[in-house]
C-alpha cells in the first residue's frame, strides 16, 4: 500500500563527505534491466537480478525521503532502463510531492529512449522538466550494431514526443574508436540544430563485455582535438552538478559537454552518490565499498536506522575512483554500468 507519509519541519542536517563536499544528487537505479544491450554497458548475455531482490517502489520512495530530508536536492531516476520497470509511474508521482513541496528542486532521468513514447506527457505533467537520452549514433544499422537489438526510429519518435511534451532532451553519447567517432560532429549538429544540448562521455570500465574496452576507447582529448578543427569551442564556466565540462560551439550555438573520468577525472567536486535497486548506496562509481540500505530500511518503520546508516556511508566516500583502462585490466569493478545507472 501507498500510504502517506509525514515531512519533517527540523531543519535539514546536510550530508558533507570526509572532504567537505555536501551530497545534494542522488541517482537511483530502479532497475539492472533493459531493452537494449549495449556493447560498452552489458554482455550480450545477461543474468539479471530475480525481481524479489529488488526494493519495492514505496521503499524506493522512502529512501528518497531519507536523503531529502538531509539535503539532497536532485533526483536521477536511472537503470537499466528505468521506464522498463512495471508500475514505474508510481514512483515518479510520489516523488513529484517533494517538487510541489519546495524539498526537491529537480526530478529527472536517463533513458535510452525506447519507452519516452508512452511515458513523455506524464513524466512532463509530474514535473520532469528535463531528461537525459542515451544515443550513440544517428545511423540505423549501426544503432542496431551497438544496441545489438535496438530501433533508432523508436527513439528518435520518444525524442520528438519528450520535446513536444515540453521537456528538455539532452544527449548523451559514448565515444567510441572505430565506431562512431567520425559520426561525432554530425551528431552535434544535428542535437543542437533542434535546440538540445549534447554531452560526449569516455568509455569506463565497468563490468565484463565481450571483447576489450581498449579497443572501444576514445580520449576525449582527441574528439576534442577533431572538433576544433571543424569549430570554435568556449570554454563555458558553467556547472549542473554532475560530472561534465562545457563549451559553446559558436558556429551552432549550442552546448556540449564533455565527461573525462579516464583522461582527466572529475572526482574534486563530486555530489552525488547512488542507489541500486538492491538498495546498496555506492559512495563512488569507481569503487567498490557500497552500504546495505536495506537490511537498515526493514528492520523498522521508523527512519532513524536508514538515516544513520546513510550518515555513516556518507563519511566513508572517498575522494575519487580508481578508474583505468588497459589491456588485461578490463574492467576497473565487475559490476555493471547498468547496476548502478553510469
């Protein structure tokens, strides 16, 4: 049952790391499953969580409330694919309150699009003013290649109804060697010529694939590079409060962002920790230490364990990941990007 729950009217106690960074982003990982099976993000064969290991949305809700209430101030709904879980509107209506409270300032999501079609109006009539579209490629057999199953036109139509419904779409695309890095500028062009921003992220290695990230990867020093020669990028001083750094393409107009976690890491600002939908808070994405939500969430109805317990995991972030990428060391951790949303 949803039942109501009480709001606290204390003064909210922030979360501050051993490094005095407050913790204000939480990305929630609803669920390890999805549609598609990206090269870089799973193997193509995937054993995925049974569904009776996973938090059930009202403990999904109250965690939420839990890191509210101690300050966080941004919610990314992730996955997986996050709209693939059953019933996941639920969620995001009762997660819409603490946007009509003045608690929450931002509800959002990454997707990889397939389901926006069926989801866009409501998650804009829940408050969604932006979301974040996992896209690698405008090409639809290589679309296929990547996703291994995937319809890029599905997605183009979940963009278009994302946009008509009023939100913000921001792409993000992986770069990678040999695949898509000479696709990159179309790609731009193309997301800011319909007023969206794009972001290119380095691959990271996270989870076993077949095959070797060294040979997916992509320095984004030399994408960089590559645009340069085609337009003139300002340095933007902007912040969002993830990862990115930001230019403006001056011939477009447009923002891009660039995440570099291999070739020049993020971590001296980092805000944000994330939920699995296990419920393990994993205080880095680059390591491995995670706290166990769950046995603190059900071993009572009132608050004060889980809010200890995340205080405490709080205390042990670190000050940034141990990501590298080389040959005969694939993966950086052996979980998966899916398991805990990128």
């Amino acid at each position: 049952m949803w039942g109501p729950r009480t709001d606290t009217a204390a003064p909210v106690m922030p979360l501050i790391d051993p490094f005095q960074r407050a913790i204000t982003y939480l990305r929630i990982s609803v669920t390890d499953r999805c549609d598609l099976r990206c090269v870089y993000c799973m193997a193509e064969e995937m054993n995925f969580l049974p569904k009776r290991d996973l938090l059930t949305l009202e403990e999904l809700d109250r965690l939420c409330g839990v890191f509210i209430a101690r300050g966080v101030r941004k919610l990314r709904i992730t996955g997986g694919e996050p709209l693939v879980r059953r019933d996941i509107m639920h969620l995001f209506r009762r997660l819409s309150r603490h946007l009509d409270s003045g608690a929450l300032q931002e509800l959002t999501l990454t997707t990889n699009g397939t389901q926006l079609g069926r989801f866009a109006g409501e998650l804009a009539d829940l408050g969604v003013r932006r979301v974040n579209v996992s896209l690698d490629t405008l090409d639809p057999d290589k679309f296929r290649a990547i996703t291994r199953r995937g319809d890029l036109k599905v997605v183009l139509d979940g963009i278009a109804a994302a946009r008509d419904a009023g939100i913000k779409v921001k792409i993000n695309a992986v770069a990678l060697k040999g695949v898509n890095e000479h696709e990159i500028a179309d790609m731009i062009a193309w997301a800011h010529g319909l007023g969206m921003e794009m972001t290119l992220i380095e691959v990271m290695p996270l989870g076993e694939v077949e095959g070797d990230r060294t040979d997916q990867f992509l320095p984004l020093s030399v994408a960089r590079q590559r645009l340069e020669e085609r337009w003139t990028l300002t340095p933007l001083p902007d912040r969002t409060g993830g990862p990115a750094r930001y230019v403006r393409v001056e011939e477009t107009g447009g923002r891009l962002g660039f995440i570099t976690p291999l070739t020049h890491n993020f971590c001296e600002s980092c805000n944000r920790v994330r939920l699995t939908c296990t419920g393990k808070l994993y205080m880095c994405l680059g390591q491995e230490d995670a706290a166990d939500l769950r046995a603190a969430l059900r071993a009572s109805s009132d608050d004060a364990l889980v809010t200890q317990a995340v205080i405490d995991a709080i205390a042990r972030k670190p000050k940034g990941h141990d990501f590298v990428i080389a040959r005969q060391r694939p993966a950086a951790v052996p979980r998966h990007m899916s398991v805990t949303g990128g």
